[in-house]
C-alpha cells in the first residue's frame, strides 16, 4: 500500500496505560499493512522510544516555561506591591492636602 494511501493521528495524554495500547496499534496496524512480525517489532520499539524520549524533553521543557511563569509572576506581586504603595503615599498626600486646606481656610 501506498504511503500517500494510509495516514491517521492519534492523539495520547501519554498516561502509562496508553503504553501499551499504542504498542497494540502499532502492531495490528503494521500487521495489517503486510509487516513481518520481526520488523513490527523493531518499529514498535523505536516509536516507543521515539515517544518517550519526546515525552522526557517535553516535560523538562515545560519545568522551564514553568519557572519562568512562576518569575513573571514573582515580577508582577512585585510591581503590584509597589503600586499599591504608590497609591497609599497619594491618599496620604491628599489627606495632607486636605487638612492644610481646612487649616487655611480657618485662618
């Protein structure tokens, strides 16, 4: 069979029960398609290494996106903190503005 006459996606969430339902389609499909048992075998072994090996560099780069989201947000507390400051230090001067309006209207 042709390539261009056989092509699909599957979709995994990379669980460890999908290990071997993977390994089984593989198999069957391969299987199907005229593969000898050995070659299915040597294929299978390769994807799963394939899969796994992707899965690994995944994971450690989304530790990476996840440390540098945890940072913007440790940046973003930051500046809110400040800005939360900012606007205490003007209710303050406003109160001040006030009660120095109150004294010199008294005078």
């Amino acid at each position: 069979m042709p390539d261009q006459d056989f092509l699909f996606a599957l979709d995994l969430s990379g669980e460890p029960p999908f290990d071997g339902m993977l390994a089984a389609l593989t198999r069957a499909v391969l299987g199907h398609v005229g593969c000898a048992l050995p070659a299915i075998d040597t294929l299978t072994g390769q994807l799963m290494d394939d899969w796994v090996g992707n899965a690994n560099k995944a994971i450690a780069d989304l530790g990476k996106k996840s440390a540098v989201v945890d940072n913007a947000i440790g940046d973003i507390k930051k500046k809110l903190k400040i800005a939360q400051n900012v606007v205490k230090l003007i209710g303050a001067i406003d109160d001040a503005v006030a009660i120095a309006k109150k004294a010199l209207m008294a005078v």
